[in-house]
C-alpha cells in the first residue's frame, strides 16, 4: 500500500540550488510501457515502491535498514485488511495503477473475513457477510479489470468457526458471538462470494486457502476447497506465513489437485474423500501398503530411504484411484520463510510452542518467481512480508516476552528487526546483499526542490553505462538534471549516464543534482540498472 508516512528530503545549501534551478537542463521523454500479463505464471511480479517494508526502512539504520531494504527489493504480498470499501478501492487502485503501468503482476493478499483468524492474533475483519462482500467489491473496483493476483484470505478455509469436519470432530474455532448452525455455510458464502466477484474481472488470478502440508489432510482440505469455490478459482496457495519445505508443499499441492481431480471427475460420492492418500499415513502401492505419518521436519521426495519422508506410496495410490485422469487444480506456495523448513522446538521448555509464531533462527526461501518448473504450480511467492511480526508470542506463559526470544515480540504486522536479519543472514539459498548505494541530500524551494544524489557502485564489476531509477510517491516532475539525461512517465524516473562518464567502477561514486517540483519528499528505494540500492 501506499499509505503511510512521507520523509522530507534533507536540508541543502540554497545557493546551490539557486544555481540549479538558474541552469539550463535536460528534456523529459516517456519510456515505451512494457507488455501486460493477462495471468500470474509467467508473468513478471510487482515490487512495490512504497511497501510497508520500505516504510519501515525509513526510520532504521545501519544493517536494520541494510535488511528492510534488501527485502523491500523483492516482491512481495501487499496485505488489503481493513477500511470502507472506497478505502479498500483506493489501496488497492494505488497499488495497480503502478503495476500495470510497468506491466508487471501485483500480489494482493485480501484479509477481511469476519472473525479472521479466530479473533486471535490477526483479530479483526468485517462485520458480516453483507458488509464483507461489500468491502470485497471496493477491491474489485481497485483493481478495475486490469491483472491482478489475488491470494483470498488466509487461514480462511483453514479455520472456520464451527465447523466439523469430514471425520466428525468440532474444530476449536468456537466463538460466542456466531451462530454454530450458520457460522460454517456463512464463510462459505463469504468467499464463493468473494471469488465470483474478483473473477468477474477477466485479468484477475485468485487463490484459495490450502493450508498447508503441516495442517489439514488431504481429503478434508479438498472438500473445504470444493466448497469454497476452487473450482471458479485459479487454484489453491499453500504454506502462508507458514515454514514447511517448497518440496514437501510441493507433493502436498500435487496430492490435493489429485484429491479433487478424483472427487469432482472420478467419484462424485460423498465417501471420496476418504479414499484421498494424505500425509498422515502414506501407505500405497509402492510401499507395499506400509505406512506412518510424514514428518515436516526433513524435505520428503519419492525415493527416500526413510518412509516419514517418502512420497512414493501416496502417489502411487493416486496413480491408481485416477485410472488416467489428470490433476488441473494449480496452487502457488508461500517461500518467504521456508529455507530452513520448520521450527524443531525444544521439547518440555513452554506450555505451548506456537511454532508457527516468529520461531527463532528461520531463513529466507526461493525468491519469488512465476517459473516454477513444476506444472501445477504457478508461482512461488512471498505471501507472508518476511521481516513483519507475527504478533506478541508467549507460548503459554504469562508473558510480555517470548521465552523463545528472551525478547518482547512486536505486535502482528509491525517490523521485526532481530527477525528480519536472521531471515536475510539464514536464507536458503542465499541472498545476496544490495550493492550500489544512494545518499541524498536536498531541500524544497518555493513550489519546488532540489536535491544532490550521490551514487557508489559497491560491487566488485563495473557498470557501464548506468542507469538509475526510482519512484516518486505523488504528482512531483523532475525539471532538470545535471549529470545525466532523464526520461519520467508518471511517477517513474530514469537518469542516464552521460556518455564521458558513462562507466562507475567499483568502489566509486557519481554525483547528480536533480531539480522538480511538487512536494520535496524522498523515494524510498532508488535502482541502478535495474537492480535495488540502499539508501542514506
């Protein structure tokens, strides 16, 4: 989103921008607009410029904002969780006005269910159907028909109050204030809702709540799928916020496309499900119809030796309830924190581990990418903004600090320092830090401002010729560059690199003097040639 707190550029000498303005400067010419997707695989993904983690960067320093920076130059979810619905539309509008003027694929997360959550962590959401689908239309209108992905509430078919599930257990979700008649078909007609009116927009991609392959078997998540609206849907995300492997998310994904391939082509009995292979017992075929519930704490694959991670036996049973039949149902998976997979918590040291709530010393996973290499799954994404608390965790004590940690937790959603750095340092695979960097200096004059941008190439090969670029977060126009030669369209600028000067060797700076108008405030992240830079 791109709401929230602008930075004033930094005081200046205004002689100097006296003379900048008094000079005579370079002309503006719009860019050619890149090709639109028309759906999320293969398609190039949104990184926004003024995400909530770039906003956070603004009031940190040293490897704090080195961290947010680094992160905020990948792409990753933007969350719509609250507001009217012309509140909603705006966010939303925002965000794709950008991304569609640069032809690339935003990630909207939509978190507004009433009772999301359960009321825990992430409390909050609608007040009731009517009100929600309301709120939904805001976000529909947002977006307007141009492409969007949109990954339609988490947690939200994964936990539903009142529900019972295929097995006849009442799940824990209990809250006062619902009905329990009424409380499950509701969210049910909340998101089948939700998904006809996003997929009224041709060029929007929605994903359903998979869960994940840590949560609910197979056969019950399929069946929640189906009544959710699935089928309407582009598919299924997996692993929100979550940690479990890419490969065991992978077999999961792959084992519930296969479920509902069987329960809406195959079988149509309501006993379906039961047949569906799940990874709380993986005997089959290949296993000689041995099994045991899968671990989450090693990557599974269909050749291991150790049959707590072998998937042979469940595809194997697909392989032969499908007779031919071929799975269709696509998902995207969640890698923003999966590197090193889950949290293996001490055993006996907390009344509740709540592994899922900022364990400590988690990596990043694969960055995001719509090529997968995997023919049901469309993207791996950064659902989850990796480096955002995931709320105050106590694991069952009195609190304020996580025993964990040894630390009080920031609230759900705010920036986690210790827990972005060891994100960043602990990725898998690795990150590479950001390697040019961009000091400011600069000051409003009358209806306009100046500013000098000085540029260091901090890499080990040169970069030649150079480019920088960056967004401004309102109606502001360069007038005037020396140093370079510029190009804006929109909120976009470029500077080129003058032809004499036009090679930045490592270790070295350039400087620029840039003259505008409009409000005097500073991009969040400059890039050279293409790739992000720090800022100072």
């Amino acid at each position: 989103m791109t709401s929230g707190a602008r930075y004033s550029w930094r005081p200046w000498a205004a002689v100097a921008a006296a003379g900048l303005v008094a000079a005579t400067l370079s002309a503006v010419a719009a860019p050619a607009s890149a090709d639109e997707s028309d759906g999320l695989a293969g398609a190039t993904l949104y990184v926004g410029p003024f995400s909530t983690t770039l906003e956070a960067a603004q009031q940190l320093g040293g490897q704090a904002r080195a961290d947010a920076q680094l992160l905020g130059s990948i792409p990753s979810g933007s969350w719509i969780t609250k507001g009217t619905p012309a509140e909603a539309e705006a966010a939303v509008d925002a965000i794709v006005d950008r991304s569609s003027a640069r032809g690339e694929m935003p990630v909207i997360v939509v978190y507004n269910l009433p009772f999301r959550d359960c009321a825990q962590y992430s409390a909050g959401g609608a007040a009731d159907t009517a009100a929600y689908l309301a709120w939904v239309d805001g976000v529909v209108a947002g977006i307007a028909g141009r492409p969007a992905t949109v990954i339609l509430e988490p947690d939200g078919v994964g936990i539903i109050p009142h529900y019972t599930t295929l097995d006849g257990v009442q799940e824990w979700c209990q809250p006062a204030e619902l009905d329990p008649a009424t409380a499950g078909p509701d969210r049910f007609v909340q998101l089948n809702g939700a998904v006809d009116q996003l997929k009224a927009g041709a060029a929007t991609s929605v994903y359903l709540d998979g869960t994940g392959a840590s949560w609910l078997n197979v056969g019950e998540i399929s069946d929640r799928l189906i009544k959710a609206g699935v089928e309407r849907a582009d598919g299924f995300f997996l692993n929100a916020s979550n940690y479990q492997f890419t490969a065991n998310s992978t077999a999961f994904g792959t084992w519930v496309s296969s479920c509902i391939a069987y329960a809406t082509e195959v079988n149509q009995a309501s006993t379906a499900f039961a047949d569906c292979g799940n990874q709380y017992w993986n005997g089959g075929p290949d296993t000689g119809w041995q099994g045991t519930s899968m671990t989450q704490y090693a990557e599974w694959s269909a050749n291991a030796a150790d049959l707590a991670v072998n998937t042979s036996g469940v595809d194997s049973r697909y392989r032969s309830i499908l007779g031919g039949v071929e799975p269709t149902t696509r998902f995207v998976i969640d890698t923003s924190r999966n590197g090193l997979g889950p949290w293996q918590y001490p055993a006996d040291t907390y009344p509740t581990h709540e592994d899922w709530c900022n364990p400590p010393a988690r990596g990043l996973g694969v960055q995001p990418s719509t090529e997968t290499g995997v023919p049901l799954v469309d993207a791996y994404l950064w659902i989850k903004v990796p480096g955002e608390s995931d709320g105050k965790c106590y694991r069952g004590t009195a609190g304020p600090l996580d025993p964990a940690r040894g630390i009080e937790d920031p609230a759900a959603g705010q920036w986690f320092t210790q827990q972005a750095r060891e994100l960043v340092s602990l990725a898998a695979p690795s990150i590479s830090p950001l390697v040019c960097d961009v000091s400011v200096t600069g000051a409003k004059i009358g209806r306009g401002f100046t500013a000098v941008l000085v540029i260091q190439n901090r890499g080990t090969t040169a970069i030649e010729p150079w480019r920088l670029a960056w967004s401004f977060d309102g109606s502001q126009r360069v007038t005037g560059v020396l140093g370079g030669s510029y190009a804006q369209h929109g909120a976009d600028v470029t500077v080129d690199a003058p032809k004499r000067l036009a090679r930045l060797a490592p270790g070295k700076k350039t400087l620029l003097v840039v003259a505008g108008v409009g409000a005097a405030t500073e991009p969040w992240q400059f890039s050279l040639n293409g790739r992000a830079c720090t800022s100072s």
